[in-house]
C-alpha cells in the first residue's frame, strides 16, 4: 500500500464552455474531456477534515493542470481560479487507498509477459 490518496478531477460543463470560447475553439462533449484524465496523488487522508485540507492545498495545481492540459496561453485562462470556482468546474472523486501492484519482481514478470 502506498501512503498517499488518490484526486481525479472531472470536468464539468463550465470547462467545456470555457473550451467552446477559446480563440481556436474545441468543441468536445463532457466523455471526451474525462476520458482517461490524470489521476494526483496526494497526501494521504483519513476523514473529510483532512481531504478537504489537501484539496485547499492542491487544487490550484490541479486545476492549472487540467487546463493546461487543453490550452497552454494562459492568457486565455479564466482569471478566477479560486477553490469556489474549481469545485463548479471539476467533480472531484477521491480514493483514500492506493495500492501498488508494481515491484522490482512483478516488473519483471509483467515485462517478460508482454
């Protein structure tokens, strides 16, 4: 078991309304901008006090990124990026217990698999 939680940030319609506004617009549905999007670890958290301290502290990032993901002038990135704004535009799913599968012997027997 790895000592950390687990954020994953799921766009919301205003995300898909800021990428409809760009100068170059990317008209994408909420499934594609979710599909496969970036997992963060974070510290781990034990009860809701304590994940919503980590959120506090990570969100900025998190949000930064998920933007960044689709559009790097940041120019064109909204001004407000506070935690109020993050909650409207991203569902946020938490895990509090992440397992890691992968060791020096699993690697090699999965290398040796595939």
């Amino acid at each position: 078991m790895v000592n950390r939680g687990l954020v994953i940030a799921l766009a919301k319609e205003p995300m898909r309304a800021w990428l409809k506004s760009l100068p170059d617009p990317c008209d994408v549905t909420l499934e594609e901008l979710n599909h496969d999007c970036t997992a963060y670890l974070v510290p781990e958290f034990e009860d809701d006090r304590e994940r919503e301290r980590v959120l506090k502290r990570f969100f900025g990032m998190i949000f930064e990124d998920r933007l960044a993901g689709w559009w790097i002038d940041e120019q064109d990135w909204p001004q407000k990026r506070d935690l109020r704004t993050f909650r409207k535009w991203f569902d946020l799913q938490y895990f509090s217990v992440v397992e890691d599968l992968v060791d020096d012997l699993t690697t090699c027997q999965i290398d040796q698999t595939f």
